[in-house]
C-alpha cells in the first residue's frame, strides 16, 4: 500500500469515525429521551435477529438480480441511444423518459398487478431455489426502472471517449462492437463507475418497496410481520431494521466516494444527466 493510499485511508477513517461519533451521540439522546417516556426493549427485540438475518439474504437476492437485468438492459438502451438511426434513437429516449419520470413504486405496481395479471409467471427456480411472482415482477420491476437511469449514465460515460479513438480503432480495421468492446467502454469505465455506484445504492434501497405487493421475506416484510399488538417493541423493531439497510448502504457509498476520488473524475462527472 504506497504512501498516498494509507494516507487517504486513515483520513477517510479518521472522517468517519469522528461522523460516528457525532451521530450516536445525537441518536443516544433521542433514546434517551424517548426512553423517559417510552420503555425500550432491547433485549426482547434483539432476540428476533434470526428473522432480520433471513431478510438481509432476501433483500441481497432482490439486488442482485435487479442489478443484472439494470446493469444489462441499461448498456443496450444506451447504445440504442447512439445509433444513427433516429426512430431508434428517438424510441430509446422515449423508455428512458417515461421510466424516469415514474416513481418506483408506480413502476412496481404497474408491473405486478397489470403486466402480472396479463403474463402469467408462477416461479422459477436457480442454484436450488426457488423464486415465486411477486420476486420475479419485483426484480423485473426495480430492473427496469434503474436501467432508465444507466442508460443516460453510460450514454454520457461513452460520450465522454473522444472521437479520435473511435477513429483510431476504426483505421485499424476494428468493426462496431470491437470498437466498443476494446476502445471505448473500457476508457468509458472510469467515467461510469462511480454514478452507477450510487444508482445500485439507491436500488437497495427500493427493494423495501416490495412489501407493499405481497411477501418475498426481504428485510422491510420481516419486521412488518414482527410489528404485532403482541409486540409492542415497534420502535426498537425499526431502528433495527434501520441498522440494516445502513449496513449494507454506508458500504456502497463510501466506494462510490472513494472510486471517484481514485479516479479522478469529478469533471467527467458533471457530464453525466441526473
């Protein structure tokens, strides 16, 4: 590890723990008054963890197999977007303004209860398990929607390649998608990265969208099952799930942050449409 690296770490570190700091001291004073008023229940909170550990696998299942239909679908509206056909071009711009400019939920709700009532998918199964509709039509969903959003994030990180290198490829005989595959994209990469970074964070979090369509056993549905009269503890239940989410968001956020101070990219950012 060279001097500058250990020096950004123990910086970052250094942030970071000193953000800490502040936040519990201002959440242990929120406890602390509600905890004159309100009985806290840790301990009987705490022993539900099993099911919040169950629903954290979900909830990484959901992402993951979101991500990869985003991820995929994305580059393929991009690159629709640069053809010099224009009904092409034009209809690929049209997927993407519509799906922006929807909220996920309505996007989920569109999926689930008017493609799903029309396309009948029960389940499938993958590496021994199995995936039933409202999995499916929530990944197909979330997918979907976040692909508008790559589109225009890889659009503009191809963009940003200069034309002389596509010429450059072009004068050595290399067809379309060489060109694509050994020029461009891999110079696009450094430009892409770290705001697609931030569209899979915000991904994570609509997957806790999903309980509002049914049962898939993610983290948001599991405490949602916890919070019966009989359990009073409501607060402790979210707060909990609460620390969830953030255990696997802060991560994602922090290497966006440091990919994008790595790579140096914060002109070729401002490049990219929100």
């Amino acid at each position: 590890m060279n001097s500058r690296v250990l020096r950004y770490f123990l910086w970052m570190t250094f942030r970071f723990t000193l953000a800490a700091a502040v936040l519990i001291t201002i959440v242990g004073s929120i406890f602390w008054g509600i905890g004159s008023t309100y009985s806290l229940e840790w301990d009987k909170a705490l022993k539900f963890l099993s099911w919040y550990n169950k629903g954290i696998l979900v909830t990484i299942e959901l992402f993951i197999f979101s991500a990869i239909i985003a991820l995929s679908l994305g580059l393929i509206v991009a690159l629709l977007r640069l053809v010099p056909f224009a009904p092409v071009r034009d209809l690929a711009g049209l997927y993407i303004h519509i799906f922006r400019n929807l909220p996920a939920l309505v996007v989920l709700l569109l999926f689930f209860f008017g493609l799903g009532q029309v396309i009948d998918i029960q389940s499938f199964s993958i590496f021994g398990r199995n995936y039933g509709r409202i999995f499916i039509w929530s990944v197909i969903a979330f997918g979907v929607y976040e692909s508008s959003y790559l589109a225009e994030i890889f659009r503009a990180g191809i963009q940003s390649v200069h034309k002389t290198q596509i010429e450059a490829a072009q004068s050595l005989g290399m067809g379309y998608f060489q060109t694509m595959g050994y020029v461009i994209l891999p110079q696009a990469f450094r430009v892409i990265l770290p705001p697609m970074t931030g569209i899979m964070v915000a991904l994570v979090k609509e997957t806790a969208l999903v309980y509002l369509v049914g049962g898939v056993g993610d983290l948001t549905y599991q405490v949602r099952q916890l919070a019966i009269p009989s359990r009073p503890y409501v607060f402790e239940f979210y707060t909990i799930l609460a620390a969830y989410y953030l255990s696997i968001v802060i991560p994602m956020s922090l290497l966006s942050q440091w990919l994008e101070s790595r790579l140096g990219i914060s002109k070729a950012r401002r490049q990219v449409v929100d």
